[in-house]
C-alpha cells in the first residue's frame, strides 16, 4: 500500500505515513465488517454517507459541491456539518479550565496510523473526516490543518465555522495559535494524543512567545461528545497454535533478556503500540478498522507482567491462557485500560526503577510521569518491535503461505477484468468490490488490509486516490488501471500493486512501466551487506526513472507481517527504519505518476534472505513473495539488461511452481491457463559478459564461412 | 583523501573525519614549509623526530618499542616523553580551581580537522602526537583515549604516567571519569575546545551521576605550557584578482540577503570556522599545516562587520582592501582575535538581537552567552558554508585548471615509478616525496593538501596508513601500491588516489580492482534529481563489490573546492551532507583492503553538473575533473557493463584532450607518450539492447551462411 505522499527527492521522517483517505469507509460497509454493532456509529455512518453522496444524488443537483463563507449569506452544501454546538459546549469546558485555546489532533492514544470511531474526534468536531488534519479551537475562533489530498472534501464537510489551513507544518499552527491567543494565556492539549516529538515541536515553536501548553489529561471532547462511540464488546481472541512458533511466555522470556542486556539497566518496559502488546500475548482483537488490534498496554518489568485492556473482554479462557490468577514473573496481571497512568505513577515511585520506552510510540501523558530523569530509558523503537520486525521461521512460512493464496485472488480479479472490461460494465468501486470477494474466498481471510486503490486512467495519477461515487470512472480499454490493495489472513497480511492497460498502451506507457519495473527489480535483485538500511538503497528503485526525468513523490517501501496493519514499522525503506536483518519483510513500490493522464506502481512485499557470495558472509537480498505476474504488454524488454531480464524470467518460473499448485488445489483450471499464458519466459540473451564472447564467436563464425563460401 | 574509518555499512556522522596520523610531519619536513619559523616549534619537531626514528636508529638496537608499565621498574623506550612535570603544573592549576578532573580535546577552537602547533595540548600534555584522541587529567591518575589506529603509537610515545583507553566515545570517557572523580565535585573543560554536541554528550553522560561539569573560558594547559608556539607572524593576503569571481562585498550582502530572507529575522551571524572567514574577505592565511587558513572569527551584522584576527598582521594594503577605517555596512571593523568572547556577549545584550550561528563549527564558548535562547538563531550549517558550497563560474573554470596541471604531475609521477621501481631503489617516502616535488612544478603550487598516504602490499590494507621510517617498505613489481595525495594551488586544490601494479596481479586483486572501478564509474555516471544526498546514493560506489561479498569501511567522498581544506564539508557522501546542487565538487572513493596483503582505492574529484534528460528538468549527474587513467592491467573489461565501459572510454578521452595540451605545453613528451598508451581506448560491443540485436543478426547471418554451405 502507498505511503504518504513526501516531496520529490526528499526522504520523509514522517512514522505514521498513512494514504488512507477514508478509512472509515471500507470498514464500515465491507461485507467483512466483523461483527460491529452499527448502531452505536450512526452518526458517522450517515456523516459518511452524506459525504458520499455529496451533491451528485442530492435534491439540488446543480448547487455547489463546497461551502462559500463569503457569500451573504454564507453558502454551505447539503454535505457540510453544522459544529456550532459542539464548539459552544467545548468553549464552556475550555473556559472552565482556564484555556484560550484547544488543539485537537487526529490520532488515539497508541499514536495509531488507523483509528477506531471513538477517537474520531477531529470528525466528530470539525465534520471534516479526512484522515490527516489537525484543529484548533479558541475562544472565538476554529481552524483546520490538513494536506493537500483533503482540501476539497473539508470544504464539502466543514460549515463556516471552521477556517481552513493549508500549511500542515507544526510551525504554522503555532503561527496562528501565536497571532490568536492573548500573551500570558494557556493553550491546552491532551497528551494522551501527542506524541515526545509533537509536543516538543510546539513547544520550540511557542517558545519565548510568552504563550504555553496546558497538558490536560482529560479530553475535553470527550466531554461534550454525548453518542461517543463505546469500545466494542466483543471478546478478544488468542491466536491459534497453528500460526504461532513463540509462546508469549517465550516471547517475554527474550524481552526480559534483552532488558537484562541493556547496560542502563532498566527494570520496566513500557509498551504503548497497539500491535507491540498483541505481538507479545499473540492476542489479537477488532477495534480499528482493517487493523486486528485491541486497546491496550503492558508494563513488562522483570518479575510481573502488567497487561490494562477492557477487562470485561477478556473470556475465561483466555484468562487461562495468560495466567491470569497470579503474581509470578510469568502471570499476567489484568488491570483496566483506563489505569494506566496511575500504575506507571505508582510504579516510577518505587525506589531504583527505570522505565524504557521506544520514543516514537509513546504518548506525552505517560512519558511526563517517568522523572525525574534517570528513571527513564529511551530508544526510537521499544525492544519489543525491533524483535517483532524479524520474523521467525513460522511467521515467514505462514506468510508465504498467505501470499501464494492472496495470489490466486489477484489473478482471478485480474483474469475476470480481462474478460468483463471490454464487456464495458465495470468501473473502479466494481472491481474495488470484486478484489474483495475473491480474497474473502481464500483460506483464514479476514477481509482487506486497507481500503482498496482502484483507479483508473488519469484518476490513478492521484497517488492518493480511493474511488467514491463522485470521482468514480468506467474502466475502459483506452485507459491504465492501477489496483493496490491487500488481504488480512490469521497467518499474514497481504499487500500488492499492478498496473494493466487492456488495449494498446502509448510508448511513453511503456516507457514508465518498464522502468518502474526496472526500479522493482534492481531493489529487488541487488545483495547487500546485514544492517544495511533500507533508505541507502531506496534510489535503485528509482535510478531507471531518473534516467530519463521521471519521478515519484512517495515512500519506496514498507514493513508488513503476520496479521498486523499493513504497514508495519520500523522496516522499510525510509529514513526513520531500522537496518535490514534476514528474516524481515517490506513492500517494494516503486511507481510514475503523470498528471491528468496515467498512473504506474508496482508493488511485491519481499523478504530479506540470506545469500551466498563468491568473498564474504553475512550478506543479504530480497525473495520476493507476492506472485502475480505484471501485464506482458507494458514491458519494453530492449529496455532491460540481460541481468533484469533474467531476474523477471526467475521470478515467472517461481509463481508457476509455486501458485500453479495452489491454483490446481482450488480447481481454477482457466486461471491457470492466464497464470501460464502471462508468466511464458521472455527471450533472454545471456549476461553482458557472456554476450560479448559468444557475439565474437558468432563473428568468428560467420567470418569464417564468408572466407569459405568467397 | 580518504575520511576516517567508519564501520562496515554504517554511515558516519562524525564531521571532522580526518585519516591524517601526523599532522605535523610533512608540515615540518616539507620543502613547502611556507617560511615556518622553525625554532618556535623545536620541542615538537624534536617529539616528532623522535618518534620517527624510534628505536631502528637508537642506541640499543634490540630494545622494545613500545613501554611496559607493569614490569619493575617500568620499562619505557626512548621515544617515551616525560610528563611529569606538565602534570603536576597541571594539576596545581586544576587545584587551584577546585576541580577534580580536566578534559583536555585534540581540537582548537574553530573545531578544525588539522591544528596548529600552538594548539597541540594533547601531545605537550601527553606525549602522543596522534591526530585522534581526548586526554583526561585527575589529580593523581591521567588517561588518554585514542582510537585503533593509534594504539601502538601511544605505547611508544607516552610514558607511564598515562593510562591507554581503547573505546573513544564519550560515554566510556564518562564511565572513567565517573569511577575516578568523587561524587558532587567539577570536572573542568575548556568550552573553546568543545562542539555544542560534545558538552551535550558529556552532559548526558554525566546526567544523574553527581558529577558536573564546569566551563572554564582560560585554559589550563596553556597556562603551565612556557614554550607554547606562538601564532604565526607571517602577513596574512588576499587571493589575486584572476582567481575571484565575487567581490568581498558581494559575498556580503549575499549573505546579508539570505539572513534578511530568514523567516526568524536573525539580526547577526557568527562564523566560526577558519574556511568561513576566508571565504567571505578572499584572503588566505599560513596557520594550520596544509590548510592556508589563519586563526579568525566574523560577526556579521545586517549593518556592521566585525573581523576578529591578529591586527599585527594586517598590511596597510590589506586595510585598505578591507575597508578598515570606517564603520559602515560595507566596513571591515577589525578586532583583536581574543576579544570575541567580550565583543559577543557586548552584541547579544542589545535589545532585540538574535544571532544566527552554524551548531557544526561554533564552540560552546561562543554559544553559550547567546542568551536567553530566542536571541540564537541555529541551523547546522551556517548559511557562509551552504553558499560557499557551490561555486560560481569561476571556480568551476580554475579548479578544473588546477587538476589538468595535476594530472600532469600525476602522471609525471607514476610514469616515473613505473621506469623506476623495477631498478629496486624506491621506497614508499622516496616516491611521497617525488610526488610532492612533481606538484611543486606547477604554476600556483602552494605545497600538498595532505600528507601523502604511500603504501605498498600489506600496508596499503590500513587504509589510513602513512609511511614512517618504520614502516617503509621498498617498492617492488611483486605488490600492489596505493598512493593518495593532493596539492594546494592558489587555484583549487587537489585529491586523487591511484592504485597500480608493476608485475603480475592476482585474478583476485583484478576483480577487486575492476569492482572499485565500477563503483566509482557508477556513481559517477549516474543521473539524479537536483537536491538528492549523497548518503542515498553512495551504495552505487559499494553494489559491485557487495556482488561479491567485499566491501570496504570508509566513506565514500568529501567535497573539495578553491584553496581551503581538503576535506570541504558539508558536501559529499556521508549522512550530515547537505544535498547535491550544480557546482558543488566531491570526491569519489570507494576501496578495498585485504587484511595483510594489499589495498585498493580509486579516488577521483568531480563536479555536479547539470544534464538532459528525455522528459525531466532539472536532473545532475558528475563530470570528472581528476585526469588520471588507471592501471589497465588491472582491470578485467568482462566484468563491466557496456555502459561502463563507454563512460571508461569517454573518460580516457577526455584526459588526452585537456592534459594533452598542457604536457605539450610543458614539453614532456615521454609522458604524453605515456599517457596515450595508457588511454587507449578499450573495445566496445555496444549497449545491452543493441548486442542483443546485433547478435541476433549475427545468427541470422551465420545459420542463413550455414544453410548456402551445407
């Protein structure tokens, strides 16, 4: 899946890269939507729906898509929000706590990349449900922050009380909080939803204006937001035996170790990422949208185990399976989700504790209670998901697994596109649908890892794009289709990108295709030294394209694993991801975008394999697991060197050997027959090397029979 | 030049890479010694001949070289330095100043790579003459850390007064000073002779341990040191005419611009580094070996400029040129070079000041009275060193001169070894010194950029080797020999390694050769977005070797430009380099080294320049300016691609049509001749794609051949 868009040639220091423009969406209305209780979210299902729908299917049909607040009156559309309420009732408890202003972010308390409906609170306040943004409210006044991709859907959703910013800077929120607020006042934040590093960024950018932050534990819109969202009820859930080769108690027996290693001693680690205590427990749950976690912490230190989560979820079972009964340095100790900050409080006041913490993932609100100073441990990343990121033999099993089933999904949807597009009936949310249906007919899915990218011709050209009933095309055989999505399954999630044109691409097409192609394989193919970073790497995906001017403007890869969310840091290819090790796996997403016309990504999740080198040990390269074979009519082979070309042919002969089973098993005998027809070997010349002795040769030759014959 | 080691695969941060191990040998020794005043400095020309000869000119022969402090009595060679009675005068200082502990760095206060002899504190204190270390002195212990390179010169140099510590980072000299200075009391630094990054490591280290440290702007060692050189006397001068494109006073309100445009409105600009200075007047001073650099700081202001330095050796001329005698903005307000301190504090106590300073390059002295903090203004780099960083037209055009001359030397020089070392009379110092005596012919010659690294078979596998009386090994046609050496010109200076072989290599040496040679074409060849970092790009220099499991543990490239140091930071490859703009120069090394055998490096100077590209705007690549050819003996034409070999041929021809000329000029025929042989073209089969047809054509033909015969 796509990473947020980053400045051409820069490399983003952005973690919670996130393309999901709605993430509410899929969630709610896929057939697979886990057995949430719809009622508790109407308000953000007809939210939802009422931005849909915008004004395409509304009574005016010929009345503006988006507010205009300088009209007199002020215009607004069918789908705008009024917040008035919401904004009167916050400003009471602003007022109460002595605040002129109120900054609300976009994330929940674990810094998740998805959020559940319950901490929609930038939705709930602002009717504006993007999924990026920042708002601030004063006194008097209310303003939006987000990106480009949202512009035009925040002028549909918000009403004339809101202002909106364009500038996502941190900087320039502190601008505006700086000209808007009263010198001496306080400007108050909930530090459950900042992280270190954003509260530090305001806090250099209010400094020395004689304006601070007010660290309010109590979220004041929660508050005011009366049909909030409850956690939901259903009970969590163990995973089975089949899919785990670590048992937790292992697991925490490695952590403890590497606690123990640790020269600073630390005596307690604190886990704040909602996939670090699911990885740990092998649990899992159902409270973000395409993400199988639960709300929760652990506090490990070296004789307990303390696990906060909503108590009446956990079955007897599973209290079982945790040891729950007891206090040993193996017994899970259950406390609620809401206690945690009196624990670490209490915790951190025992005599000679030090508490770790991985910098990235932890909120402010527990970070400010570890002081003084030397009690505190820090690193980027917890030692729980540095460990995680390595996967072990099991996991990488189970994972290919996963991906040989996602690739018969693939290649039926594919197959069915060949056939029914030229038909003329399908458009992007029909075929965003079909992928859909034949994961959900694989083995152990549980429906799809992120809402699908399906984007058709110019629209594929918005790197960002989702389709929606406004912006929805037919596919056609005139234009490129580009399809990114992915598949949650029990042993691993899935996550990949093609691009297919089904009558006859342009030569510039073929162009970028191949050497986006080139860009997958050259990352693909290349051997590298363990601990080399992903970011030292990153331009092979991009050398071809810069060849001859082209560009893209996002992230080239990124961590993905067993049933997690499909972007799983801290693997991959930016500058904020930690050093390949064997065992870990990333996507490889390399792509061209040209405005207005087409879009190119192709994307494989590969695993980091050991290889042999002629020299040296320990030297690395990528196996490639996703096996759908890219459109034959796209690919420009006088373009790539025997080397690339030989790589391509390789990988043809692996998805034959490895999905033609599995396609066979299924009893899919005419996708075989496209898996066959679409993986033929290409012509192949030989290395360079070899070219050129067996080119004399061949000269040799014919010299020789040109002197016979004169 | 090659930087300082790093380990295999990471990507240093440390800024003042150095590999130099005797900053002051060829200072002393060299013919160009720019009219040192010998006597000042005869305590250290005295350490160093005595470390130089050791014990193989020594009156017992047979002795160890290095001490032995546990025998009784102690055992210490005769290069061994007695530092009694420095201690104890330093420590009645320490006394006096009621600290328990003394850090004494290998630095000066412009935080430069090479040093004066004046500020060589941590060899009058310990003996050591290394370039690398840091020394601390308690009131009854004293320790020195220093790094691998250096152990077994320390063993030799320091008596037993002194403690080795292996592990140089900041946290081990923090765990020594934790375990030898009691709880609650000072340790003294001199805040001149530290980074912002240093104190702040210190500090951290020190954090929570009750120990503090404390700032003391007079440093001790200089006080107990009677014989301490004195600055030099010599004038300082400004750069002619035919080398300068913009005026000082250009150069000014360019920067007054840049700070005007700030968005934090900075009122000043502090530069501390020496090249800063000297960028900014166009002058040039004599004050650090190698470096033509004089001690100064400038404190520019929107309407003022104050010039700190050595009155005494500003010419009546000079203030003329400076425009010394005024006060306006366009005025050069001289001050005495210790007056900083006061002049400073004196500025950040005006109202509404803030001073913009580079955190890389200003001492902790400096930065510590820029209070309270919204009066300081930081960016890594001070805009000075990011404008100097690209060049302008004119330095592109002189510093390409200054290596078509080079190359002339160059090659004068590996003509002359060829014809030589087979005779078997030339040693690794008598070919560094006929390498310095070819450059010293050339017009504009200002002596060389570094001490030569010479090094023949196993002593080119350090790859930071430099050749001593010692360690010289007489050159033969059985080993391979690396030399890495550089001159300054009034013009530009230089930096070139060449790696070359006078009997029969190895099939290994070749392939490591020819991948060296791969990595520095392909990143020399590549084409990349304006704005792109080095340290994205540097695994190209590595891929080919990486093939193969080889690999080598240093940096991949520094930037170079118009007489200052050769190490021209913030431009090359390593991650604290600012992105790559048209004009910027680097230099381009990857190596390898094979531990007791041999070692090899292919080091050329390039210039970023712009390129076409089929569909994209503004895209760079390298156009190499060093004009040597390789050894061809070593390279194995098989293993390049066809591009490869095409740059390589593009390359040869473009050393015969610019170094051609010039030994016309200067009527060296024997090398032209040379330098024809060695840049003949190599044979080419063509690009990938069109082998691929070609060959086809070539079957075609012979099978349609085949067929008339039979």
């Amino acid at each position: 899946m796509l990473l947020r868009a980053t400045p051409p040639h820069t490399f983003t220091h952005t973690l919670h890269a996130t393309s999901d423009p709605q993430p509410l969406r899929v969630w709610i209305c896929s057939q697979r939507a886990r057995s949430v209780k719809m009622p508790s979210y109407s308000w953000l299902l007809a939210l939802y729906l009422a931005a849909l729908t915008g004004n395409t299917d509304g009574a005016v049909a010929r009345e503006s898509t988006e507010r205009n607040c300088s009209s007199t009156p002020p215009y607004l559309p069918s789908t705008a929000v009024n917040t008035s309420l919401q904004l009167e009732e916050l400003r009471v408890q602003m007022r109460a706590m002595n605040i002129s202003a109120y900054i609300i972010p976009a994330t929940d308390a674990h810094l998740s990349e998805y959020i559940a409906p319950r901490d929609a609170r930038l939705a709930f306040m602002t009717g504006f449900t993007g999924s990026a943004g920042t708002a601030v409210v004063t006194l008097n006044k209310a303003a939006l922050w987000t990106d480009s991709r949202y512009w035009v859907q925040a002028e549909r959703q918000m009403d004339c009380n809101w202002e909106l910013e364009k500038d996502v800077s941190i900087s320039s929120v502190a601008q505006w909080l700086i000209s808007e607020v009263p010198k001496g006042d306080e400007i108050g934040f909930d530090p459950f939803l900042f992280s270190l590093k954003t509260q530090e960024d305001y806090n250099i950018n209010l400094e020395s204006s004689d304006r601070s932050l007010k660290s309010i534990t109590e979220n004041l819109v929660d508050k005011v937001w009366k049909e909030r969202p409850s956690v939901p009820p259903d009970s969590l859930t163990r995973l089975p035996d089949r899919v785990i080769q670590r048992t937790w108690q292992e697991k925490v027996e490695h952590i403890r170790t590497q606690m123990g290693d640790s020269p600073y001693k630390p005596t307690g680690l604190l886990l704040s990422a909602l996939d670090e205590t699911a990885w740990l427990f092998n649990m899992r749950g159902n409270d973000i949208p395409y993400n199988p976690f639960f709300y929760s912490y652990t506090l490990l230190t070296m004789d307990e185990i303390w696990l906060f989560l909503h108590m009446e979820r956990v079955t007897e079972e599973l209290k079982v399976y945790l040891n729950a009964s007891c206090e040993g340095a193996l017994c899970v100790q259950l406390k609620g989700y809401d206690t945690i900050l009196d624990h670490l409080k209490n915790y951190v006041s025992r005599p000679g504790v030090k508490v770790w913490i991985g910098t990235e993932y932890t909120n402010y609100a527990l970070y400010e209670v570890i002081t003084p100073q030397d009690k505190l441990l820090t690193s980027s990343y917890s030692p729980v998901l540095t460990t995680k990121a390595v996967k072990d033999e099991t996991e990488q099993q189970i994972l290919r697994d996963a991906h040989v089933r996602d690739a018969v999904a693939v290649i039926q949807f594919l197959m069915w596109l060949e056939k029914t597009v030229p038909e003329g009936n399908q458009t992007e949310l029909t075929a965003a649908e079909y992928v859909d249906k034949c994961r959900s007919k694989q083995k152990d899915s549980r429906g799809p890892s992120f809402g699908t990218i399906s984007a058709s011709g110019p629209n594929a050209a918005l790197a960002h794009y989702s389709p929606s009933k406004e912006t929805n095309r037919r596919l056609t055989v005139d234009e490129m289709y580009l399809v990114d999505s992915g598949g949650q399954y029990l042993d691993g999630t899935t996550d990949i990108t093609r691009t297919v044109h089904w009558g006859k691409p342009t030569e510039m097409q073929k162009e970028a295709f191949t050497r986006v192609l080139m860009g997958n394989i050259e990352i693909s193919r290349t051997i590298f030294p363990s601990g080399t970073r992903g970011v030292n790497m990153e331009m092979l995906g991009r050398r071809a394209l810069w060849e001859v001017g082209l560009n893209y403007g996002h992230g080239t890869g990124h961590g993905v694993g067993n049933y997690f969310g499909v972007h799983e840091w801290p693997v991959g290819f930016q500058s904020n991801n930690i050093p390949f090790r064997a065992g870990m796996f990333t996507s490889i997403e390399p792509g061209y975008y040209k405005e207005n016309d087409f879009g190119i990504r192709i994307e494989d999740v590969a695993v980091v394999v050991p290889v042999q080198t002629k020299y040296g040990n320990n030297y690395l390269t990528f196996d490639t697991v996703s096996l759908v074979p890219y459109d034959r009519k796209l690919i420009d082979t006088s373009l790539l060197s025997s080397e690339q070309l030989h790589f391509l042919n390789k990988y043809y002969k692996t998805i034959r050997s490895l999905v033609g089973p599995e396609l066979d098993n299924q009893g899919l005998r005419e996708e075989k027959d496209w898996m066959l027809r679409n993986t033929e070997p290409f012509a192949e010349i030989g290395s360079s090397a070899s070219v050129s002795s067996s080119s004399l040769t061949l000269i040799a030759l014919a010299v020789a029979l040109l002197h016979n014959i004169v």
